[in-house]
C-alpha cells in the first residue's frame, strides 16, 4: 500500500480505479524513417480511427445536447478528410522521410497558424479546430492520453491540473474523485467536485504507475491509499455505507419547504454549468436554478456558439425547470476560463483584467447574440439574466441600452420574446458593493458572487495554492460587506441572493438569513443539506 497526503477541496469517501487523465499536448519527437509507405499506412489507421472516434463524440452529444452542439464533430471529421491537410501530411512523411506524428504536429501548427491569420472570422475559428484534429491524431499514433473511461467503469481521475475546458468534457457519471497535483481549493476543479458531491485532493505528487490501480480516497483525510490493505479497504467500505445512509436520510426533505424555525420562506436554488446538471437539479429538489454558468457553451468548443445553438441550450433549460426560476448569467469568460478563438491577449493579472462583461462590452457583437437567444428563451419559462463583474452604475446603464437595442431588434424582425425579463447583476467587487445602493436603482436583484469577491477584498489570487490558508471567505470585511449589500439591495426594492460558494456554508446560514438575505443558489448536492438548516435556524432574532 502506498499512501499520499493532500489538501482536501471536498470530503467523502471513494473506492476505485486509478486514471491518470494526460494533458493532450505533447512534445513530438522528430525522427528519420525508412519504409515511407508503412509510415502513411499508420497516418491513414490513425486519421480512420479518430473518424470513428469523432462520429461517436456525435451521436453522445446529439442525445445530450442536440444537434446544433453536435455539429462540431462533424466539421471536425470534414477537417480530416480535407485534401489540402491530408497532402501536406503525405508530403512531409515522403518528401522528408518523416514520421507520422511528426508531420500531423507540424501540419497542424501550420494551418492552425494560416487560420488564425484570417480576416474572416469564421475562418479565425477553425484554427483552433484544426489544432484539436492534430492533437487526437497525435494522441492515437502516439498512444497517449487514450480514455479508458470509455470502458464504463467509474473512476479516480488523477491529473497534474485540470483546467475549466478540460473538466466541462469529463463523463461525469463515470467520476469518483478527482485528484490534482497542481490547483488550489478555489479552483474549478474544486467547485466541480463540490458541486458533483464527491471527494477532491490537491497537491498530491503521484506516480505514473498508479494507472489503473485499485485506489481510496478520503476526503475527510485528505488523502489517497493506492493499493490499500485489506484492513483500510473494509474500514473505508464500512465508512462510504455510513456515508451512502446520511444522504438517503436527507432525501427524506424532498417536497418539504424551506422555512425557518420562525416562519421565513428562503429561496433554495442550484448553481449548474451544463444541461447535463439538470437531472441533478430536478433529483436534488431544488427551487430553481440560481446560477448557470453560460460560459461553459464556449469552453467546451472550438468556436463561437452560435445564436441559434445557444437558444436552444437556453430554450431546453427554461422549459425542464418548468415555471422554476432560472437566472443565466452572462459569458464570464476570461482569468482561469480560456477560450483560445477569443485571441484574448496575455495579461499579468488576467483575473483583474479583460474578461467577463469587460468583454461583453467591448465585443458587443458577441454580446448581441447571446441576448438575443436568451430573449427568445424567455419565451418557454421563467427567465432571468444576470451579469457579472460590475463594478459601476455607468456599466449597468449601457448593459440597459445594449439590451434596449436587442429587443427593438427582436420586434423589428417579429422574433417572439418577453419585454419584461428580470435583469440582476452579480456583486462580486468591492467597488459594486460600495455603490451597491446606487446600483439597486437599476435592476431587479443581486447576486453575490463570494468567490471573486473574497479574492479582490482579500487581495488573493484563489488559484494560487501558497495563498490557500489566506483565503478566509468568511473574513469580517466579507461578512461586513453582505450585510451592506442585502440593506441597500433592499432599500432600493432588489432581493438579494448568494451564488458563490459561500452559499453552502452551513456554518453561516443562520446569519445570511438574519442579515436578510432571500436567495442562496448552492451546487445541486448541496440543497437538501441547506433545506435542513434552514429549517432548524431562525431568521429573526436570537
């Protein structure tokens, strides 16, 4: 048995196999070969297998996410079979007696780069397509990074990091923990985890040979047993049964409301990213969706989504939560959530710079679309639009103006939509909190977003692991600052809600409710929990 000792970002408690989850970009090795035939055969192999591979990828995201998410498969299969990139490959393994990979990589980067050059901007957005058909051809003549988890078997991803783009792709039904070398506990990998309700290391230097090892780990411990002895595998069964019974219990508050000791009705919502999170939104009980993270429909793709392709996302969630709330918040792309065709320049402090509405605002173009296709959604339930990273009124009144201009657009072209969709923004910086009174004159609700607004108070970068012990969200400013949003968010006729992931301290329900706040939107594991705390505290009083 070999064990390990992290920084544990979630607890419970998993039993499984090892996968060691291998970042797709490689260095390639540049050789001389001799059989030129036999070295086109591998490519030819290789490009029919990645074919069939990419076909799969489409039928799973046709049932999943419909067919106008799926189409990037199927430009990716025509991107293989383009003569122009099949040529180049062919020449360099002849002409310079070359191996496969490395006259994919080489092609690859050269189109890629051709592409990117482009004026157009549909064509600025195939390079990083085009990077992605390399990486996997790479990827198979290689024969690194292959999936096991396609077998079906659920397993413990171990990885040096996992970025935003990496884990939105993850078959999520077949992850039993994650288990990072790098990161930090306010990483994306550590809200997926949490918000999965499933345990999480950090800063555990594995070994390349735990592939495919029976591991445990235990998040209450922090740490992770490869190989374990008979005696540790009975005592970590015995404590995920105990594990498995508290949560059975806690389904017992399906259908129960959420009311205090002395009679406030709180609001219980979910923070979900994807479609794919419904279910757990639905199973878990919740009120509404209090946060999806639009972002995540540009991470998980080579291209701009389009406005079609984001109404139906939008259209499908609005109609499954029925007359439920749902607050879709504006792309907050940018800092840890890269996108590589958004060409965003480097920066020093990306999570000070240009992202979110800085961005929405200054490609208003982008921005149009998806306000576009959120109207039209509104449509088919009960929508809202939040928008995050304010940190002036003067932001809001042109955020006013853009989406005055797209619904006279909406009328202009007949395109059924609501007029009067509830528009709130996120409170996650210290300067938003100041003119927060100000701000409340503007729109119908606020959403704290905790996370980023700990990180600018605190001065801390979250994902910067030296900083973890730092990092106290619930520091007194921070505390200080809620009570000041919830007082003027009220004065100026806004409810106020939580979204960030303070929402699921249950340490602090009780004082969220007596500073009075309406809302707390939590991962969807987390609700039931929240139901039993509220229902067990007081909102008024001692």
């Amino acid at each position: 048995m070999r064990t390990r000792q992290g920084k544990s970002v979630y607890k419970g408690i998993a039993i499984g196999k090892i996968l060691i989850h291998r970042n797709g970009q490689q260095v390639i090795k540049r050789r001389h070969i001799d059989d030129t035939e036999a070295e086109i055969r591998r490519f030819q192999e290789a490009r029919e297998k990645a074919l069939k591979q990419l076909g799969e990828l489409y039928d799973k995201a046709l049932a999943e996410v419909g067919e106008a998410n799926a189409a990037i498969f199927e430009v990716h299969q025509m991107m293989l079979e383009d003569l122009d990139y099949e040529e180049s490959i062919l020449n360099i393994i002849k002409n310079q007696e070359l191996n496969a990979e490395y006259a994919v990589a080489s092609t690859g980067e050269n189109f890629s780069e051709m592409f990117a050059a482009m004026d157009d901007d549909y064509m600025r957005g195939r390079a990083a397509d085009v990077k992605d058909v390399s990486e996997r051809l790479v990827r198979i003549l290689t024969g690194v990074g292959d999936s096991k988890m396609a077998s079906g078997e659920p397993v413990i991803i171990v990885a040096d990091d996992l970025a935003p783009s990496e884990t939105i792709q993850l078959d999520k039904s077949k992850v039993l923990a994650f288990v990072t070398r790098h990161g930090s506990v306010n990483s994306h990998t550590a809200i997926l985890a949490r918000m999965m309700n499933i345990p999480a290391l950090i800063g555990v230097d594995y070994e390349e040979d735990w592939d495919g090892a029976l591991a445990v780990v235990d998040g209450s411990q922090g740490m992770i047993y490869v190989e374990p002895t008979k005696e540790v595998l009975d005592e970590k069964r015995a404590a995920l049964e105990e594990q498995k019974k508290k949560e059975q219990l806690l389904q017992k508050l399906k259908g129960e409301e959420n009311i205090t000791l002395d009679g406030r009705k709180i609001n219980i919502y979910a923070n979900i990213g994807n479609v794919s999170d419904l279910g757990a939104v639905l199973q878990n009980d919740a009120g509404g969706i209090g946060l999806f993270r639009s972002e995540f429909l540009y991470l998980e793709r080579s291209t701009y989504p389009t406005e079609e392709e984001q109404f139906l996302v939008y259209k499908r969630v609005a109609e499954t939560m029925g007359g439920r709330k749902v607050i879709i918040r504006t792309l907050d792309i940018g800092a840890d959530k890269q996108a590589d065709y958004f060409n965003i320049e480097h920066e020093e402090n990306p999570a000070m710079g240009y992202r979110a509405i800085r961005i929405c605002l200054d490609r208003v173009d982008i921005f149009k679309t998806q306000l576009r296709a959120l109207y039209r959604a509104s449509m088919f339930g009960n929508l809202s639009i939040m928008f995050p990273m304010i940190i002036s009124v003067e932001e809001v009144k042109r955020i006013k103006e853009i989406v005055e201009e797209v619904k006279e657009e909406l009328r202009r072209d007949q395109v059924p939509h609501k007029e009067d969709v509830e528009i709130g923004i996120m409170i996650e910086t210290p300067a938003a909190v100041m003119v927060s009174d100000q701000l409340a004159q503007e729109v119908d609700f606020f959403s704290v977003g905790t996370n980023d607004l700990t990180q600018y108070t605190l001065a801390i970068d979250r994902q910067n692991p030296k900083l973890d012990n730092l990092y106290v969200p619930d520091h007194p400013a921070i505390m200080r600052m809620l009570k000041i949003i919830a007082d003027n968010g009220h004065k100026g006729g806004c409810w106020v809600g939580i979204c960030g992931e303070l929402a699921a301290n249950l340490d602090l329900t009780e004082q969220f409710l007596k500073m009075g706040y309406d809302e707390l939107s939590v991962s969807p594991t987390f609700v039931l929990p929240l139901r039993q705390k509220v229902r067990e505290s007081r909102a008024y009083g001692e």
